[in-house]
C-alpha cells in the first residue's frame, strides 16, 4: 500500500509540525509499505519537522518498507544536505 502526503507551508511553528506529524504518524501507524512524501509546496522545516521525518523513516524501514521525498527545492535540499540527511532519506 502507497500513501502519499503533500505537505505545505512553513513547517516551523508549532501548529504546522503538530499537523505535520500526525498525518506522518497516522501514515507511518497505518503501515504504509511505501510513504511518498510531495515537498513541492514546503518552503521551511525546522529541527523538529525533520526529526519527525527522520523517525517516520526508520518506522517504514523497519517493515522493510520505503519512504521517499519528492518535489524538494534546491534551497529544501542544500538543508537536508547540511544535516546529511541525504545519505539516509531518498529523494528524487
């Protein structure tokens, strides 16, 4: 089962990564076998956002599952790059 998520917006104040991890928990708790994660629209994510990115990743590799980020920006990628993040999370 494929679920795919479009995620929005500043993903920086408190309301938007509330929002933001729940719809990755419920996907993730749902037991996707792969979670497409469209960023086309995302314009910012703090730590907290990429933690929850971060954990949303292992909990879908751990079923021998796939989570993949697409649609990500030159600037979203240059943030996932300083955290080395592209060396675990896939993004195409």
């Amino acid at each position: 089962m494929e679920t795919r998520l479009a995620l929005k917006g500043d993903v920086a104040n408190v309301e938007t990564w509330d929002e933001f991890s729940q719809e990755l928990m419920a996907a993730t708790d749902a037991g996707v076998d792969k979670l497409v994660l469209d960023m086309e629209r995302v314009t910012y994510l703090n730590s907290s956002a990429l933690g929850s990115i971060v954990s949303a990743q292992r909990k879908v590799v751990d079923r021998d599952g796939e989570m993949v980020l697409v649609n990500v920006s030159k600037k979203l990628l240059q943030f996932f790059e300083l955290y080395n993040l592209t060396e675990i999370l896939t993004i195409e």
